[in-house]
C-alpha cells in the first residue's frame, strides 16, 4: 500500500470516527520491538502478568473507560501466554501521543493489526489516554 492510499485510509476512518483498534497476532516472533514504543505500558511480553498501574500514576479502585474495574496494583493474567499482546483496557492506539500506533509502526513482521472485537472513536481514546494519564 502506498503512502498516499494509507494516508487516506486513516482518513476515512477518522471520517468514520471508528478507529481502528490493534492486536498483536500469532505471526509474531517476539522480538520485543512493539513494548517500549507504547506511551501506556500495554504492551506485554507473553505469559507475563500485568497490572494497570504499570506506566501510569493510577492508584486504588479504578473504572476504566471501557467500563472495566481493577484495582490499579492488583496482578492481572496475561491476555497470552505465547506471544506478546496488547492489553485493551491501556491501549489508546497512540492518540495524545503520536500519529499513528507505534507498536504497528515498528513491527518487523506486521503482526500489530486491526482488532473488529475492539472498537472506539476518536474521543473514546482520548478519554481513555486522560484517564490513564490523569490529565
């Protein structure tokens, strides 16, 4: 796909007002590249616990904008135990931070792809980054 007919794919969806939401596939060959790119530590290496506090100043209770409840600190399983994945409930898919997701950006393999189970607008992530990110 050209730069010009991705340029205007992102367009359309913004014009949608449906984003695009990212998973990371069985085709990935865990190098690691996607999890430090992620502005909101939801990027997990496979088998590996997580919580919702990791790379946020969340504390205590918490509703997350998808209507989920944790509690910041508590220890959640992994979302897989195979490869590294991406963890719905922190994922903003870089809006507030960048102009694309990041994770897709720098995947060798392109295995960082649209996720039809997760859907959000615009504003929805927005949220979710202030929400996350206490702003």
């Amino acid at each position: 796909m050209s730069v010009l007919n991705m340029f205007k794919f992102f367009l359309s969806l913004l014009a949608k007002k449906d984003i695009m939401a990212i998973i990371i596939t069985d085709d990935c060959i865990n190098c690691g590249a996607c999890e430090p790119e992620c502005p909101n530590h939801a990027i997990y290496e496979g088998g590996a616990n997580w919580t919702l506090m990791d790379g946020t100043l969340l504390k205590g209770e918490q509703t997350t904008p998808m209507g989920n409840t944790y509690h910041a600190d508590a220890i959640q399983k992994p979302v897989s135990d195979g490869v590294y994945y991406i963890v719905p409930d922190k994922c903003t898919e870089c809006v507030g931070f960048h102009d694309e997701p990041q994770c897709a950006a720098v995947c060798p393999v392109d295995c960082c792809v649209d996720d039809p189970a997760h859907r959000e607008t615009q504003e929805q992530l927005e949220a979710k980054k202030r929400f996350m990110h206490l702003a």
